[in-house]
C-alpha cells in the first residue's frame, strides 16, 4: 500500500511540448518520490493508498518553479515604481538600511505569497542566506539558495548616476566567506531539499579577481553560477568604463560563459550577445514582470531561445515587481513577447508553462528532481480548482482551454493543495507549515518601522 494517490485529475506531466496531459489522470506518491503516472484506471488497478484525493475538475500539474527571486526584499514592495533610477533612487535607500532581522521577516512573506501561489521551488539570490535557510527549511519548500557576493558599499544610493562603483574588496572578501559558509553548511539539507549555488550579484558589482575566485570554488564545489547579467544601461556603463567592452563579450572573454552560469535578466544585451550566451551553454533567466515595471524593456529572450538556449522564469523582487507570482510571470512573458515581436504567435502558452516547470527546473539544474510528473522525481506538485469563475468552463474538444487558460486566466488563488518532497504543506488554501497572520503582521511591523528610519534620511 502506498502513501497517496491523486485521482480523476486533469493531469499535466510537462512530459511533452503540449503539456503531457492525461484525461482522467492519476499520479501515486511514496514517501517524497513519484512512483506511478497514468489514467486513474490504470493506477487503481496497480495501487491502493492510504490516502486517495479525487481531483474532478482540477488540474494537477508539477508545482512551479520561481527560478530568480529575491526574498529578502519583500518589506519595500510597492517604494520604487514608476521611476528611473530604480536601484540608486528607488530601493538604495532601504536597500541600504534595513536590518538583518527584518530581511529575513520579509522573507517569509514572500514565501507564504509564493506557496500560496503555486511554487514549490525558489531559487532565493540573498542576503542573509544563512538565517533565510532556516525559513525554507520551516517552509517545507524546495529551495534552491545563493548567497549574494557584491563589493558596495551601503551609499551607493548617494552616488551620482553614472558615477563608477566604489568597489570594495574587505566587503566582497566578507561575502565570499558567507557564500561558502552557506554552501558548506546547507548544500544537500533537508534530504536534498534545500542546495546551494554561489552568486556574484553582477560582473559590474565585485572586481574581475573575485569573479574568477567563484569561478574556481563553483567548480571545486560542482555547483552553478547564479548571477545577474547585462541587466541595465548602469550595469553595461560600468563594465565599459571598467573594462572597456560590453558585459556579455566581456563575460566571455574571462571564460565565463558555459553551462555553469544562469544568467539572469539579459535586460540590456543584443539579441546576438543573447545568442551568444545560448551557444556557449548557460541558461537564463527571465523576470518580465520586474524588468517590465523597473526598465520598460522586454529582454532577448526569444533570441535566446531560438538560439536553443534554456530559460525559465523569475518573480524577482517585490520592489520590482510588487508580487512574486509564477502565474503573473507567465502571462507577462507571453504577452510582453507577443507585442515586442507584433506576433501573436510566438511564445505560447504552451512554452511559458513549461518555462514555469520543466525548463525552469533544468535552467537551475534541477531537472533530474522536479519540473515534470514522472516516476522516480520528487512529488513536487499542485492542485488547482478548475471551477473557479476565471478559470470556468473547461473545453476539450475541438480545442483544449486548459492551459491558455491556466497562463492567461489564471492568478494564483485558485491553487488549492500543494505538495512538496510528498509532504502537504498547504492544503485548502491554507499553510500547513507557517502561520500565515502571523507572518504577515510581523512584517508589517517590520515595515513600518524600516520606512520610518527611512523617512528621516531623505
């Protein structure tokens, strides 16, 4: 007898370019693995669980995958929009003067927000990792962490724009030590669930020593690079200033481009540097939502994919973006593509889905785990009520609507249970594994008196 068994589902593997749907599907769980996919016909007649979920009119699908988000941010949603100068002007000031403690509080409201919304797996790019550990280990989630190495000062907010960093080496030496403090203490937790990447923040924000510092330990370490890149005019100036050529030439001329790196953002590179990153094996990253609202662009991803680059999704950060929701990013990718290209047709549903699973999943490396609904992967998954009035009517014949509607419709409520590592850690829209008010009142405290501190200095 095994553990769990979801039945009467409408089941979407992500095992094919059209979904994998299975009509009628079923999925049986055993500890934290998939042990069996099919129609309900087929699984009953081969298993009894303890316990069986009958999922009519819901779809199941593997959960998503937040493949680039900050946490860390979530107490100064919303203070940054609609602005130029977004990191200097906008977020510099609470960037530069919240504490630990209330770092790691709004973390776990970004992470409520995104279980609650559909993701099972994040890949957190932070600081203070070590404490925000802790609150994916409470989460139950499946995390994917880097420790942010950067050489800033906390008055970077006060520099001209355009003005070159100070770049400081005692500071980006302290993170160095803290990134591989992180990876040697969490890589692997959790049965797995919880792995470490390193992360310089940007070629343009810790010197060309340390960049190739992380270089060697990611290799010694047999980890992934997670680092943004080409992500604004700023960064692109500073490079050139320092450098003299562009990030993506430049990046490859150090030897950095290759199957190590994920290369979040590309905000500002040329479709052919895109290119270029595709061909030499790294993956990227896209966050529509957040480069949207901060720099009005679409980036090349469509050139990276038609190049055969690999590419998932990433909520970002809440001052960026205001929520840190896959389904948001979804919708945003396809449609944002849609008229950067005047063609309807290009980047679907159908591809954007998979961006928030299986090509999410293998952009951070993860794809032996999660990702898809197969045998012998995690049970990483989600439930979602199909009879919710924007999601309503299911079609399937002359054309399937599941998943148009699933990336067009869908905003992240409808997701009632979520499954990860075969745990239940939300289950009637309710999470199993934080206390959801709580979490939200501390950080709203938390909030109020960072913005207060705020107030004074400007």
């Amino acid at each position: 007898m095994i553990q769990r068994m979801i039945i009467h589902a409408y089941l979407l593997t992500m095992t094919d370019d059209q979904g994998g749907l299975i009509m009628d599907g079923a999925v049986a769980m055993e500890g934290n693995e998939i042990v069996a996919v099919g129609t309900t016909e087929q699984l009953q007649a081969n298993y009894q669980a303890k316990e069986e979920i009958d999922a009519r009119g819901k779809v199941v699908m593997p959960g998503l995958v937040d493949a680039h988000i900050h946490t860390s941010m979530a107490l100064y949603r919303g203070v940054a929009q609609d602005m130029h100068h977004w990191l200097q002007k906008g977020v510099g000031p609470f960037f530069g003067n919240i504490t630990t403690a209330e770092a790691v509080i709004g973390s776990r409201l970004n992470i409520v927000e995104g279980i609650k919304a559909g993701t099972t797996t994040f890949s957190d790019f932070d600081n203070p990792m070590n404490l925000i550990a802790e609150n994916y280990r409470q989460a139950g989630v499946r995390a994917r962490m880097t420790s942010t190495v950067n050489a800033l000062p906390p008055t970077l907010h006060k520099l001209g724009v355009g003005e070159l960093y100070p770049l400081d080496e005692g500071i980006e030496q302290t993170k160095l030590k803290e990134a591989v403090t992180l990876l040697e203490e969490w890589h692997g937790k959790e049965n797995g669930r919880l792995t470490v990447m390193m992360g310089p923040q940007g070629p343009d924000m810790v010197s060309k020593e340390m960049l190739q510092e992380i270089k060697k330990l990611a290799q010694h370490y047999k980890t992934k690079i997670h680092m943004h890149v080409a992500q604004g005019d700023r960064e692109i100036n500073q490079v050139i200033k320092r450098y003299g050529v562009r990030t993506i030439p430049w990046l490859d001329e150090i030897g950095y481009l290759d199957q190590q790196l994920i290369a979040i953002h590309l905000t500002e590179a040329y479709d052919e540097e895109a290119a270029l990153l595709a061909n030499r094996g790294a993956s990227m990253i896209h966050c529509p939502g957040s480069i949207g609202v901060i720099d009005g662009i679409v980036p090349p991803v469509m050139a990276f994919l038609d190049a055969g680059g690999t590419a998932g999704l990433g909520s970002d950060n809440a001052p960026g973006n205001n929520c840190n929701n896959i389904f948001n990013e979804m919708k945003a990718a396809a449609v944002y593509n849609k008229i950067k290209a005047k063609d309807p047709t290009v980047m679907t549903a159908y591809k954007v889905i998979r961006m928030a699973t299986i090509e999410g999943a293998k952009a951070i490396g993860l794809d032996h785990e999660t990702g898809s609904l197969e045998p012998g992967k995690k049970a990483d998954m989600i439930i979602i009520n199909m009879k919710e009035p924007n999601l309503s009517p299911v079609i399937l014949k002359p054309v399937c609507n599941i998943i148009p509607n699933l990336v067009y419709s869908g905003r992240g409520h409808e997701v009632e249970t979520v499954i990860v590592d075969g745990r239940k850690i939300m289950e009637h829209r309710k999470v199993l594994t934080l206390n959801e008010e709580k979490v939200v009142n501390e950080a709203q405290e938390a909030a109020t008196k960072l913005a207060e501190r705020v107030a004074t200095l400007l």
